[in-house]
C-alpha cells in the first residue's frame, strides 16, 4: 500500500493575505484541492493522509475533501509547530499495512500523476526518492555581503516533493529525529544523516511551491497552459 501525506499546515506568513495560502483560489478551486486531485488521480497511490492547521480541520474536511469528493482521503489529521512535527503527524496516522509512503507540500498544485507514479516506481533498490530539477543558476555562498565559494552546478539540483521512502524506515528516521532534537530542511535529509540510500528523479520547473502572490499568477498561467494544451 502507498500513502501521501499531504502536508498543509503552513502559515502563509509571505502572502500578506491574512488567509492561508492552501486555501487561497487558483482558477476557481483551493490550492490544496488541485494539489489533492493529483493523488486522487494517480494509480500509484492508495490513500492520503492530509495534515493540515489545527484550527483548519473542520473547514478542510468540509469545504475541501468533502465538497470536491476525495475519496482517497483516509484522515485529516492536526499539525504540529514545525513541518516535520505536521510530517510526523501524519505519519502516525499512517495504517500499517502501508509499505510505502510519501509526503508532499499543500502548496504544490502543480505536480501530476505522472511525475508521482513515476518517483514511486523509482523506489525499488533505494530507500528513498526525490523529485528535483536541475539548478540553472550558479550558487555562491556569501557571508556579510561576501562571496566565499562558488558550487558548481554540474552536481546541484533543488529538492521538489513527493518525497518517496520506505514506510518503516520513514517511520525510523522520524522517531530518530525527535529523539535528537534535529530539524531538517526536508524528509530525505533525515534519511540522508542516518547513511540511508537516496535517489534523485527529474521532477518538474512548473512544480513549484506557493509562497507569494508572485507564484499564485505564476501558477494560474501555468494551469491555463496546460489546460490549452489539452
């Protein structure tokens, strides 16, 4: 079994909307409800986990799951202070049965189907998938107004969710955290610390995150594309 935690407690501090940026509308629907018909499309996975504002949960699962009909939805489960409290949340609601689970931001409508299936299948022989694109611009490291260090872009990509891994190695990695007291940038590099095998997979530019009012225009153009092309 696979199952997407769907994470979706952010705050929207870089909106200035005075509304959370997963409910805000993108051509007619939530945010989050494009995000969600992604995985209730998607063959690859069987259920979702949606974790999402404590103060949230009511509307969510009424105006959001229920009024869109996502059936896949299993829970909708309470956020916690920080993205990986909400992560781990979720993850304790995740049934046992689940050998596989992924997590992915509310605030990224634009993954599809395809891209999902195909970091699931990418799993076998790895304990976990990423999907990422390649950087395009050159990366320095600066300190003070100062450039110390120049990367290469040749090995560089940027990190995108689904993140894919194995349930109980998830499961450990989060339960290690916790116990440590670290807080990671994301859910591989929880694997990553552990010596856990991670694989990266070409993902999307077009899948990007919802963070301004810049990316929500973005996002409509991008959506409009698609729908033409279709």
């Amino acid at each position: 079994m696979v199952v997407a935690i769907v994470v979706a407690s952010g705050k929207s501090s870089r909106m200035k909307t005075g509304g959370s940026k997963q409910y805000l509308p993108l051509l007619g629907k939530p945010v989050l409800a494009h995000t969600l018909s992604a995985f209730e499309s998607c063959p690859a996975v069987n259920n979702v986990i949606l974790v999402v504002n404590r103060r949230d949960l009511k509307f969510c699962q009424e105006e959001v799951v229920e009024r869109y009909g996502f059936k896949k939805v299993l829970k909708v489960a309470e956020g916690g202070k920080e993205r990986q409290d909400s992560v781990y949340n979720g993850l304790c609601k995740v049934p046992s049965t689940a050998t596989v689970t992924l997590v992915h931001d509310g605030a990224r409508p634009l993954i599809t189907p395809e891209i999902v299936s195909e970091a699931v299948s990418s799993l076998d022989g790895f304990d976990g998938v990423v999907v990422g694109i390649p950087v395009k611009d050159t990366v320095k490291v600066v300190q003070n107004g100062d450039i110390e260090k120049t990367f290469s872009r040749e090995k560089l990509w940027c990190a995108q969710t689904p993140q894919i891994f194995n349930s109980s190695i998830l499961l450990e990695a989060y339960k290690r955290a916790r116990e440590d007291n670290f807080y990671g940038t994301d859910d591989s590099m929880l694997l990553e610390r552990l010596g856990y095998r991670i694989k990266m997979v070409m993902g999307s530019y077009d899948n990007i995150k919802i963070t301004t009012q810049e990316d929500l225009i973005i996002a409509e153009e991008i959506m409009r594309r698609r729908e033409q092309i279709n």
